[in-house]
C-alpha cells in the first residue's frame, strides 16, 4: 500500500506542476504540497503557502516557516505587530505557533537533517541575536520569518501567550519506520523547543507518502449536520435552537480545531478579547445568568440545501457568515471543558442558529452585508460582496480566469493554481502598475484594502473589467519569467521586486510613467503584454538600479523595496520620467 500511495502522491505532484504555464521543478512543487498538507487545518491560499516556501541556498533545513497567532497566519504588515497596535485586543492565552516544514523527495528520513534544523533554531530563537552576524548563514526570506515570531512574541507578552513550535518532516520515506536514532532526535528537538522559552511547548511529526494521501484526499467538508432541539421551518429555511455542545461538535473537526474552512465568507476575522466577546465568556462562566440564546443575537448560517430528519439539519455548501466571535469564543473558552466534561451544564444551553437556503451568490452577499450592518464592521471590510467585486470574478470566468474574492473556492474546484487570483493580490497588481506604486503594494501584502481610501482608489468603478484581467496576466506573467530564469533568483528577491518589475512592464508599454487605471485600456483591449526578452532587459536594469540605490542610500534591500523614494530614482534614470506621489 505505501507504493501506491506513493504513485499517487507522485502523479498529483505532476498534474499540479503540468497545470501551470511555467511548470516547477519536482523539488519545488514537492515543497509546496508538503507546506499545503502539513498545513493542512489552516486552510491557506496557494499565495499564503507560497510566502512561506524559503527554498534555495542558506535555508538552514527549511523549506517553509509560517506564524500563527490564535490559528490566523500572521504577514509582516499584520496589525499586531504594529508599534501602536492594540494589543489588549488578543485574548490572554492566545496560542502563538511557529510551524516549521521540511520537505524532501529522499526515500527516508535522517539525522542530518534534524541536527541542521535544531542548530538554525539554536540561532535564531534567540530572542538577543544579532542578524548581522548570521546574516551570512542563512536566507533573508528565513530570517524574516523567525523576526516576525520574535517580534510578535514580544509585543504579545504582556497577554502571556502560548507557544508551540512545531516542525513537520515530509519525505516520500514510511513514517511508520523511522530509525530509532532519527526519532531520539526527534524528541532531542522536540525538548529544545520546549525549552526555548519558559512558556514553549515543542512538536515534531514525520509525514511520508501515506500520511500526505490522506490529507490531500480529504478535502474540506461543506456538507455538515446540525443537531437541534427546537426549531421554525418557512420553505426550506430555518430558525433552530442549538445547544452549545451540539454546536462546538459542529464547529470541530477530528483534532478539537475550529474547521475555519466554514467561515471564509465572514466579513472579519476573531477580534479576540474585545468588550462583545468577554461579555460572551463571562455569561457562559456565570451559571445564574440568563438563557444565553436571549442575550446573543445568534449565528447566521447560508448553504444551497438544507435536510431536516429527525431533528437533525443535514446542510450542504455551509458558511457562517454572521456569528464568528460567537463561534470562535465558544471553541476558546469550552472546547477544553467539553473534551475532559462533556455533560457540564453549560452544554445544555441554548444558541439560536438562522439557516438560510439559496444557491443565488447575490443573495447570499445581501445576506452577509445586512447580518453585519448591526455590528461596528468597516464598509471596507464589506468589500468582497461589493458590486464590483462580483463583477470581476465574473469577468474573469468568461476568459477561463478565477478571482478568488471568497477564499480557496476555486482551488476546492480543482482549478488552476496559476489562474486563481486572489483580491489581495490583485489589489496589489493595480497599486504597483496602474497607480505606480509598487513599493506600497510591496509593504503592505495583507493590509492594503483596509483604508477606504486605498479600497475606492484600487477598485474603482471607472476601471473597465479588461484592465483588471490585464493586470492579473501581466503580474502572473511576471512571477512565471522571475520563476525560470536561467540565473536562479532568491526568494527575498522574488518578494522584494516583484511589483517593481510588473510596474515597469506597464510603463515600457506606454513609454512614460502613469497613475491612472484607464492609461491602460489599450494594452487591455488589444491584448499587449511586455515579451520575455524585454523583461530579461527590464530585469537587468532593475537590479543594476536596485543595488546602485541601496549603496547610495545606505538602505537595506527590505527597506529599498518599500520605498517611494527608490520608484522616482528607478524609473527617472531608466528615462520614464517620474511623478508626484499621493501622499
């Protein structure tokens, strides 16, 4: 049986790679689904599990790092790790993770690499080191990951967090025969981990063939059963009462997580120990306190079917688009008491649950504005249900192309991974070459749409549909040549240039720098992309530019990236002209 899994393992690796327009190498595509199924819980995009892949020389035996705050991945513009963030905003306790993945398409598992991991985390778990001296040893791309783990760690101590540090070992080996010297090394870093900080606990798993068959054949389940205990039906909709212990079953998948998969339509993400939620904790606590169901306004459920037998909701295409700080603080504060004592009281309290049938997308993004217009969300946090989001994914259907506006929707259908966009990215495509800014779509991967500003300037109904499309190909045709050219190019210099080079792309086209969308509606009409020996020259000169300014400047390459300032003295010395920046 562990050939087979095997060949299939192999033979899904092949399809994605063939999928692609520029396929990877095996070795990188092998890194990439192990990150996605050691990650398996955390429903990441391709682009998340993409900013995670270290790869290249000076790894330190890792292929991928990603950092979890309460199971949210964190991205270097996360408002928490921000100097005048909020911090009393994240619930005290709140688990941290640093999720470390090494991949290897080697038939076994080895010492070796276990002593290479546990010497680059003695390094750079140190809450005192200095990057300048290790710089030397390890990638840039690496080193920021284990900065954003400390920093977040830091900022977050006085909310006495949890840690875990965990390090998944993939290879195409039999888990289920690991040498016993390679799994006394395993608890050998396991224990370090546990000891890296007073508040750590550690964690290795080894993952072969067998164990990656099963999670990548096990896709997110959206049809679910609800159990109720009193309920009103009007057609094929319902309002049911539930109780919490029947609920959190439902909110749970096999390991006790909340399965996030079921709340990608919500509007926002947990907002952890704010007023509203502690109000929550503190009725469940308080076993004199009213009927929880009269002081809550209850959960929002939308599917495209929904099966009532025997006082059991059969629902199918589930999402919880109203009701997630509900949801997740009763996961955070009962799913501990309900593993060690599941006939607690508290369980059999009521939540009043509305399940709405309708398979009419439009329908279900009214419900989701209107089930938040009573709480404080931000419009921008509305966006994907706007108007115009709608109408780009449905622009970019007709042309064999998916926007990703509802997270991984396309990815569950199987289609192509390179043609999936995401609204992130796309947004970050406008801001670098039809508004000329790529050193902010650079700084600010996952926050750029949280000012209305940005939004309205980004995603402007004056835009035509095309220039969007134009957009997407061209940046998806950028990260394809920065992905194969003959001279390997870095992770953190993929990152860093990236929007730089799709920016001048843009502007070679139309032979002078620009801020507005509609210079180009031509290219988009006719069709127009930059050839492939032109950016192999723009990419010389990009370079050429990029290190002349850092010496000037005295900047390093994170903060050149980022800079405004490096734009006007790019394009100006590449005789593009510059412009005045919005401020």
């Amino acid at each position: 049986m562990s050939a087979n899994d095997r060949v299939l393992i192999n033979q899904m690796i092949e399809e994605r790679r063939n999928a692609r327009a520029v396929p990877l190498t095996f070795d990188a595509a092998f890194e990439r689904f192990a990150s996605e199924h050691a990650l398996h819980g955390f429903g990441l995009s391709e682009e998340e599990i993409e900013a995670g892949v270290i790869g290249g020389a000076n790894d330190g035996g890792i292929d991928g790092a990603y950092v979890f705050l309460g199971g949210r991945l964190l991205h270097e513009d996360s408002e928490i790790l921000q100097p005048n963030s909020v911090i009393s905003n994240v619930e005290a306790g709140t688990q941290l993770t640093l999720w470390l993945v090494q991949a290897k398409t080697s038939p076994g598992f080895s010492e070796v690499a276990l002593d290479k991991v546990a010497s680059t985390c003695a390094n750079l778990l140190d809450m005192e080191v200095d990057e300048d001296t290790v710089g030397i040893l390890y990638a840039e791309d690496l080193l920021a990951r284990f900065r954003l783990f400390r920093t977040a760690l830091m900022r977050l101590l006085t909310r006495h967090p949890t840690v875990v540090i965990k390090f998944s070992y993939v290879t195409r080996g039999e888990a289920s025969e690991v040498h016993p010297k390679v799994q006394a090394k395993a608890k050998i870093l396991e224990a370090q981990f546990s000891g890296a900080f007073a508040i750590s606990t550690g964690e290795v798993e080894f993952l072969g063939p067998a164990e990656l068959w099963k999670r990548a054949s096990t896709l997110p389940s959206y049809t679910l059963e609800l159990p109720y205990r009193e309920s009103i039906t009007h057609g094929t909709s319902h309002i049911a009462l539930v109780s919490l212990g029947e609920y959190i079953d439902f909110l749970s998948d096999e390991t006790g997580a909340i399965k996030s998969h079921i709340f990608d339509w919500n509007v926002r993400d947990y907002q952890g120990n704010v007023e509203v939620n502690r109000e929550i904790t503190a009725s469940l606590q308080n076993p004199g306190a009213p009927e929880f169901w009269w002081l809550n306004n209850g959960i929002t459920i939308v599917c495209s079917q929904a099966t009532a037998i025997g006082k059991r909701l059969s629902l199918s295409d589930v999402q919880i688009v109203n009701g997630l700080q509900t949801s997740y603080t009763l996961h955070e504060t009962l799913r501990n008491l309900y593993t060690t004592d599941p006939a607690d009281p508290v369980f059999d309290r009521l939540v009043q649950v509305r399940t709405l049938v309708t398979v009419d997308q439009a329908a279900r993004d009214s419900v989701i504005r209107a089930t938040n217009r009573q709480t404080s969300v931000p419009v921008a946090s509305l966006r994907a249900t706007d108007d115009i989001q709608r109408q780009i994914e449905s622009y970019f259907f007709e042309h064999d192309w998916f926007y990703d506006r509802r997270k991984n929707f396309y990815r569950n259908q199987g289609k192509p991974a390179d043609r999936i966009v995401s609204i992130p990215l796309l947004a970050q495509s406008v801001m670098a070459m039809a508004l000329g800014q790529p050193d902010y779509a650079r700084a600010r991967p996952s926050s750029l749409l949280k000012s209305d500003t940005d939004y309205r300037r980004v995603f402007s109904d004056k835009t035509e549909l095309p220039v969007y499309l134009w957009l997407a190909k061209v940046q998806r045709q950028v990260d394809e040549f920065l992905q194969s050219t003959s001279d390997p190019i870095s992770r953190s210099l993929h990152t860093n240039l990236r929007f730089h080079l799709a920016m001048l792309g843009a502007v070679d086209l139309v032979g002078r720098v620009f801020s507005k969308p509609e210079t180009l509606n031509n290219a988009a009409r006719e069709n127009v992309f930059p050839t492939s020996t032109r950016l192999e020259s723009l990419w010389a000169s990009l370079q050429e530019q990029f290190d002349a300014f850092q010496r000037q400047s005295r900047s390093g390459a994170d903060k050149t990236a980022k800079s405004s300032d490096f734009v006007t003295y790019l394009t100006a010395n590449l005789g593009y002209g510059s412009l005045r920046r919005p401020r």
